[in-house]
C-alpha cells in the first residue's frame, strides 16, 4: 500500500467518524427523543432526560401525579409555555375531570392504577399538533413531560414516566419511618428500584405513609 493510498484511508475513516456529529448538528428541532433500549425501564428514561440536562425548563410542560392509596389523584400542570397547550387525560377509557391546567392543584378522587391514556394539542399560528402517549398509573408519583420534539411531525411529543423525588425530601420522608416499619422499607427497596412504580405500591402495601410532596 503505497503513503498516498493510506492516507486517503485514513481521511475516509476520520470524515466516517465525524459524520454522526454533522448529522445530530443539522437535525431540525432540538435533539432527538431518547427512545428506550432493549430492556430501559420508565425509570431509566427518567433517570437519562435528568442526565442529559432535559430539566423542567425544557419542558413545554410538566403535567405532575401524585396518585394516594385513599385513590385521591393530585395533579399540577407547570407550563413553560402557557399558551396553546390543550392536555386531557383519560382513565381506563374514563375523562379525568379534575386535572389541573396551571400549578393550582387539583384533586380526582376515587381514581386507582390503571391505564393512562394523554391526549395532547398543540396550537402554533397557522399550525396544530396533535400527539398522545400511553401509561400505566400506580401509587406514588409520576409525570407527563411534553418534549419541544419529536411525535410524528417532529415538533412536539408526551412521555408518562415515574416523577423522581428531590433527594432532600426523600431522605426526610425516609428519616421519619416509624421504627417497626424500617424492615418493611427495606425489603422494598432491596427489591424494586427507589423511586419505581413497584418502589411505591410496595411501600403502600407495606402501610407506609407515602411522602407528602409540596405542592405548587
């Protein structure tokens, strides 16, 4: 192989490598969604928006659930941008009336674990996109995070997924376990991942008090 030849290889191979950065750098619309791998979990897409900076900022809106066992849902609607967004939530095939659309909060009562079924339009001039997404509702906390990208035009999209806990106040609501109940939480937690959807009903069904998460 003579020295021209391998440098010609050796400048296809670097143009090869660079070539994925040209690509993402062009992509219109802010990055592309982070679609889970084989086997990533709720919580490991939670886990990998904080990771990659996507905070609630980001967000066109966070829609925040907080389902109790008495069957009380709680919601608030953070909205980064406040107009045009239309959000309804269905319930096993069943409207939720009583969602919140602003941080004021509301409360659903005598909703259970169940399938979530988020319908979303958003209003641009001369523009509307439509997008939904699809989750299971457990006890504990979650959140549907509206994404300025991707969906079928690329614009916008929904994702349902478990709503991480501030570590302050986990660690607070974990100091303030009653003491016959600290075996109870750890046998949770040795088996489902902190902050899953089978993290809380174990908790639950344990007959610990979830934390009470600020509002607002």
């Amino acid at each position: 192989m003579t020295k021209n030849t391998e440098k010609t290889h050796l400048t296809l191979l670097v143009l090869w490598a660079l070539l994925p950065l040209a690509v993402f750098a062009q992509a219109p619309g802010g990055p592309p969604p982070l679609p889970p791998g084989p086997g990533m979990s709720d919580l490991d897409m939670a886990n990998r928006l904080n990771e990659a900076g996507l905070k609630q900022t980001n967000y066109l809106a966070t829609l925040e659930l907080s389902l109790r066992n008495s069957g009380d849902l709680w919601s608030i609607m953070k909205k980064t941008a406040p107009q045009g967004l239309f959000v309804t939530v269905e319930h096993d095939g069943a409207l939720i009336k009583d969602i919140a659309k602003s941080k004021k909060p509301k409360v659903a009562e005598a909703v259970g674990p169940g399938v979530l079924n988020i319908k979303a339009r958003y209003s641009r001039p001369g523009k509307r996109y439509e997008e939904r997404c699809y989750g299971e509702l457990s006890v504990g906390f979650q959140q549907v995070v509206f994404l300025p990208y991707g969906g079928e035009d690329g614009y916008f999209s929904c994702q349902v997924l478990p709503r991480l806990l501030p570590d302050e106040v986990f660690a607070e609501w974990k100091k303030g376990i009653a003491a016959e109940k600290t075996q109870s939480y750890s046998d949770c937690a040795s088996v489902h991942p902190r902050g899953s959807g089978g993290f809380w009903t174990c908790i639950d069904a344990a007959g610990i008090v979830l934390p009470d998460v600020p509002t607002g």
